[in-house]
C-alpha cells in the first residue's frame, strides 16, 4: 500500500537523476540541466550519466525519486530495468524534449516504466493530446517547462558587451528534419533568406546551418560578442507522429526522390498533416542571445510568452513583407543597443529565467507528489559513496555538487583530459588556431581532418597546386575560408581512394559503389556515384577547365546512388577512416556534398580546380594507388 507524505518539514530526500550524457561535453545544454538542477535543488541529487549501462540489479529502492533527463530513447533501456523502475517505491518524473516522433511509442514505454509525473516543453493545455491517462495507467499530472534556462555561464554580466562587433548578422542551426512541418522549416528559410538579404543590402553576415560549422564554448561565446545581431527564429513542430504515419512515409519518399527540398516532400507528403499538433516555444538561443548584448532579429512568433517585438527584438513577418522595415531597423545602431539592452535587463539581470526557477519547480513537485512506503525510513545515501561507485561501475569523472561540476582526476578521465587541453592547445595555435576557430566544430576533429587533407594535397601534384594557389593570393585567403579548401581536397582523396578501390565500399540494398561520373550544366558540375565501373567519364582538363571559364559553376558530389538517408537523419552521412580516428561527413539539406573552397578557387583559377577534380577521376597507376592509401593511412 502507498500514501502520500508531507515532505515539505522532512530532510532532503535522495533523488537519482538518469541522464545518457555519458562523460561528453558535446551538448552543453544538457550538461547546464544536470549541473544547475545538482547546484540549485534543496533535495539530495545524484547523476547516474550511463542510463544505458545501468545495470538489472541497480538499487532503485535506494532513492525516493527518479528523474529522467530527456536526451534518452526509451526503447534503449532494457527492459527489465525498465520493469524494475516500474516495481521502485520511487516517484518517478520524466523530462521530455523533443515531442514530435512515435508520440504512442513514447506513453507505451513511459507506462512500461511506471511513470507518475511528465515534464513537457509542449504547451500545458495540449498535453492530454500526447499524453492521455489511459494509456499512461500510472501518470499523475504533467507540467510545462522552458527548454532551457539562463545557466550560470550566461548569467555573468561581463559577457554583456555592445563594442567591437564587426559582423552585423550572425546564426547557427542546423538542417531540420522534413517531418518537423512549417514551423521546423523556419529554421533553413531564415538562413537562406539572410543569406541573400545581408549581402543585396550590404551587410557582413557569418550564417550557417551546416552541422560541422557549429560553435561551443568559449567559441560560441565570442561568436556572439562578435555578432550586433542574431536571427532567430521559434523551437517546435507543427505537425505530430503518433505511430510512424507522417516519418515513414517521408522516408520512403526520400528515398525514392533524393535531393527533393523541403516544398515539394511537404506538398508530397506533409500537407495533410500539416497543423495537426502545434507546439511553439521559446529557443535557448534566446538567453544567449541576451547575455551577450546581440540584438535579437527573429521571426514573429509567441516566444513563450516571454520576449516581446519592437522591445526585445526586431520581428521578421514570415512572408517577409516587412524585410524593409527590418533592414532599416538591422542597420540603426543605436536602436538595436536599445533592444539588446532591454532584453538583458528582463532576462538575464532580473534573474526571472535561470536554472533556479527549474530546480524550484522540480522541488515544488516532489514536495507535491513524493509517495513513500509504509516502511521504516532508511538512512540518507552518502554521496561520495555513490560517486565512487559511478567512477568505478561506469567511469564516471565528473562529480555534481552545490559548486557545480568538477572533473575528479583519476586514470579514467586521462582520455577528457588530454581532449580538452588538446582542444585548448590547437585553437591558440599561430594562424591554425584562427583558422579552426572560424571553422567551429570539434578542434580535435578538425586538426585531423585537416592534416589528412595536408597529407594528401602535398601528396598529390594538381591538389598541392590548389593549396599553393591560396597561400600566395591574399585575395583567396581573405575571400575562401582554409578549412572549406581543406575539406574539399579530403573529399577528393576518398573520390579517389573509392575509384580506385581503397577503404571502405559503401553499399546499396543493390550494388556497392565502385565508380565515378561527373555531368556539367550552365551552373553545376555534379560528381556522382555509380554503383558499377565507371570506365573514361568523357571529360579531360582542358574540356572541365573551358566550362568552368564561362560562368560560376556550384561542385557538388552526388552520392545518393550507392548511400541512402537513415530514417532519423536530416542530410546524408559517411565515415572514413583517418587513421586510428574515423572522420564523418554530412551533406548539404539538398543531399548534395556542396565543396565550397573548390566552387569559389574555380573562379579564380580553373584550370586548376579542373586538374584536381580530374585528378580525382581518373584511374590511378599502381604506384600512386598505394602511395594514396599511404597518405590516408587505410
């Protein structure tokens, strides 16, 4: 049998906090939402990183709750242990982002697991739409919560600078699935719009969606400070998956019709359910945003309620018919100050938003809702007994406290360690350092990329000759970003390597890949794969080199013949192997590999971009197939 307990005059209770972030620093978000709920909770925390590892015969009666982070799929846990949280005298308390996918797969598991009290991003009163009672037998009540918090880094009021901006519009995201509907669009249009906008009206912008363009940390920080404003656009979906009707389709479409962009899958697929579940709210760009002074430029939406237009931001109609208004208003300084200051006063310095209002929240339902058994009370947990089982069950190095999160040193963090002081060393590197910081992304991952590509273009004389070509113009090096080059003489060493039958062979539900073509229009030069020997593609230098004289020709590798889109990806994704370490490579939204150091060397120098890429193309001797394989150390 089970009451209900006044908790609100008892000690602290034990509360277990599952998360699967592992000993990753790769999402700083969730990393903010375990460290500030340990900092600012009154309960006793402790973080389990390793949900998916924790084993059959973990003690869950051993706490009075257990709360879920939301960066988890249910389908992973096994299922004893879920049955085994089900069977806990704990309250259980679920957080979810994310709630647009398999909505009744989601309630099946959450039942499975006993969950009593649900945490959603999705606003209050459409929650019994995604999770109804009778199919969540044990679920007491649900509750709204931002999708993220001021953290403790952004609440610092030195990051608040309106000086030394030299970048007037800046963004970051990245592509958003199809089945996301309109409102996940807005994310790609208002990049592409921008894009277009900024330079017809003279303006320096730094905008990306590309997944390798992301910035973290101390780099995305002084992205902001560098940026005097920064789009925006609202989180959410506008259409829901219930049970695969709306992904499955999409995928198949996908599939069948590869490069298809976003109006014609949803004119094909989405327009039925297009509306049929909304779901706007507020992005944590927006704390950001505020603490480091960028005026806000953001599609008009309702923001949780909690930014407002013409205050705190300069709002973009979403057919953009008020781009003049928004333009003239980019451009006025002097308002835009006014705009970033207002929304550092009520968001950030009010103190309304930080991770203190989630701890209190989560607080407030425990002392609501904790039920505890008719058992004699246990003695408290001893925290540092807990950790030291974390560090040796699982190789947890991170330990959560009232100060925060602190590595403990110890021979399982040496991996983390020397990553981050790796990291740390490679950005303040002479001239690299720049380079990889403009980049983004992972230090690490790029530095290895990068002397891949090294490796190979001095390795190969047409590829040399393209980095010697940007060494001595100052022009190229001002206009053509080292790591877009760089990159592009990777992707044409792995052409190569695969027509000439080195590394991995990717595989088709047909045939695997084993050539090459190329098609030229008026605009394009498209490479692509083909699933048996290519033989002589029909073109040589001089024939490449002529076409690319006549106009600006966009290079792009096609490489939806022999590679398919996963069901849960938004762009197509290889890997290949450099060395001891396995680089990854994601595609444009269009499935396209757009190499952009090539497209913008072509202008400049043709004949030899024409020479590289043919150098790609062409069958190799015997001597260069295995000093290639060699320099990419397959």
């Amino acid at each position: 049998m089970i009451k209900k307990a006044n908790v609100s005059t008892t000690n602290p209770l034990d509360v277990i906090l599952l998360s699967s972030g592992l000993n990753g620093d790769y999402v700083p978000t969730l990393i903010d939402h375990v460290t500030e709920i340990v900092r600012f909770s009154k309960n006793n925390i402790y973080c389990h990183n390793f949900v998916y590892d924790i084993g059959i015969d973990f003690d869950f009666d051993s706490f009075d709750v257990i709360v879920i982070t939301h960066n988890f799929w249910f389908k992973n846990l096994h299922k004893d242990v879920r049955e085994k949280i089900k069977k806990s005298r704990a309250l259980k308390i679920q957080f979810l982002q994310d709630e647009f996918l398999y909505i009744d797969h989601v309630n099946k598991y959450m039942n499975e697991m006993g969950i009593n009290i649900i945490c959603s991003v999705t606003p209050k009163e459409t929650h019994e739409r995604y999770y109804k009672s009778d199919k969540i037998e044990s679920l007491i009540n649900t509750y709204e919560v931002f999708t993220g918090y001021v953290s403790s880094t952004f609440s610092n009021p030195s990051l608040f600078n309106l000086t030394d901006r030299p970048i007037d519009i800046g963004y970051r995201s990245r592509v958003p699935y199809p089945f996301l509907g309109k409102l996940g669009y807005e994310k790609q249009k208002i990049c592409e719009n921008f894009k277009r906008i900024s330079k017809e009206n003279g303006l320096v912008s730094n905008i990306s969606i590309h997944e390798e363009d992301r910035l973290y940390g101390k780099n995305w920080i002084k992205f902001l400070q560098s940026c005097r404003t920064q789009l925006g656009t609202a989180s959410g979906w506008s259409i829901v998956d219930f049970n695969g009707e709306v992904v499955e389709p999409v995928h198949r479409f996908r599939l069948e019709n590869p490069h298809s962009d976003f109006e014609t899958i949803w004119n094909a697929v989405l327009l039925e359910h297009e509306g049929n579940l909304v779901a706007e709210m507020l992005s944590p760009r927006i704390w950001e945003y505020a603490s480091t002074g960028s005026t806000m430029v953001m599609h008009e939406g309702k923001y949780s309620g909690v930014v407002y237009p013409w205050v705190h931001y300069i709002p973009i109609k979403k057919d953009y018919s008020n781009i003049n208004d928004v333009v003239s208003a980019l451009k006025d300084r002097k308002f835009c100050e006014k705009l970033s200051l207002n929304a550092h006063r009520d968001l950030i310095l009010s103190g309304r938003y930080d991770y203190r209002l989630l701890a209190k929240t989560l607080d407030s339902i425990i002392e609501e809702h904790c039920f505890v058994s008719q058992v004699p009370i246990r003695k408290s947990l001893v925290k540092e007994n807990f950790d030291n089982y974390m560090s040796k069950s699982h190789g947890q190095i991170y330990r959560y406290g009232k100060n925060g999160r602190k590595l403990k040193f110890e021979f399982g963090a040496i991996p983390y360690v020397y990553r981050h002081l790796s990291d740390a060393i490679l950005r303040n590197l002479p001239w690299i350092g720049s380079a990889i910081r403009q980049a983004g992304g992972s230090p690490t991952d790029r530095m290895t990329k990068g002397l891949a590509s090294l490796r190979v273009g001095m390795g190969q004389p047409a590829w040399r000759e393209l980095i010697k070509l940007w060494l001595l113009s100052r022009d190229n090096r001002r206009s053509i970003p080292v790591a877009w080059l760089l990159r592009d003489i990777l992707l044409l060493a792995i052409m190569a390597a695969q027509r000439n039958g080195l590394g991995p062979i990717l595989k088709s539900p047909d045939s695997p890949t084993k050539g090459l073509g190329m098609r030229v229009s008026s605009s394009q030069v498209i490479i692509y794969d083909m699933p048996i020997d290519s033989g002589e593609i029909g073109w040589t230098d001089s024939l490449l080199s002529d076409e690319l004289q006549k106009s600006q020709h966009f290079i792009l590798w096609d490489r939806t013949q022999c590679l398919k889109i996963r069901k849960f990806d938004a762009t197509l994704i290889f890997s290949w192997p450099l060395g001891r370490k396995t680089g990854l490579f994601r595609s444009e939204a269009d499935e396209y590999y757009h190499m952009r150091g090539l497209t913008l060397m072509a202008s400049s120098h043709p004949s030899a971009v024409a020479k590289a890429i043919m150098a790609a193309l062409k069958p190799m001797p015997s001597n260069r197939i295995a000093r290639l394989a060699k320099l990419l150390r397959i």
